[in-house]
C-alpha cells in the first residue's frame, strides 16, 4: 500500500480532490457510519458504456494492500493499480446544475467520451 500525502515527495501527477467534492464525500461517509479514518473513497475504472470505459465510485472501510492512497481536505481515496493507469492526473469535483448534482471527474487521459458523458475511452 502506498500513501501520497506529502506535496512535493513525487512529481508525477496524482489523483485531486477539490474542497466542494471532499466536503460532500465527507458528509456521505459520515451518513454511512463509517470511520473517515480508516474508510475513504475507492475511485475505479470499469469497463462498460458505449465508449467502452466508465468511473466507478463507493466506499471501503479500509484500502486494500495495492491501493494508492490519496488524502485530500481530510477525505481518503484510494485507487486500484489497473484504475490507476487510466485516472492518474484527474481531479474529482462535485457539480451542481441544471441536469442534477454529482461528482465529476476531470481526466486529461480521456481522448474521447460518449454522448451523455457516462463513459470514455483514453
């Protein structure tokens, strides 16, 4: 298991979390009673959608012993090492408009997406 939380320990890019997204994440762990401690968020890629990738999100009690752990605004993420090489670089925000209110993730690897934004391919 891996931990990323000093600032400057490894230039290569990392997963981010805006204060907005870790806030609404805290208080959903926090509904869920569960220890933000030791619990944080899994952030993953699966395979599905018409573009053929599509981000998966929940929460674990504990990070699995592979995982990257990623600590931003209190909130915990932890990232798989075959998920890793598709989000590395992304930074995960909470957007509120007109089609509803959800996390987004904003990932510099995506060369393409589907239509409704579900899925993308890198």
């Amino acid at each position: 298991m891996s931990t990323d939380t000093a600032p400057d320990a490894d230039p290569t890019p990392k997963i981010e979390v805006t204060e907005t997204a870790a806030e609404k994440a805290l208080a959903l762990l926090d509904s869920e009673d569960l220890d933000a401690d030791e619990a944080g968020l899994r952030l993953f890629v699966q395979q599905g959608g018409c573009a053929g990738l599509s981000y998966g999100m929940r929460f674990d009690e504990a990070p699995e012993e592979d995982d990257t752990i990623y600590e931003h605004h209190e909130l915990r993420v932890f990232v798989d090492p075959a998920s890793l090489n598709y989000i590395e670089g992304s930074v995960v925000d909470f957007e509120e408009g007109l089609q509803g209110a959800g996390f987004h993730v904003e990932n510099p690897n995506v060369v393409s997406e589907c239509g409704c934004g579900e899925s993308f391919r890198t």
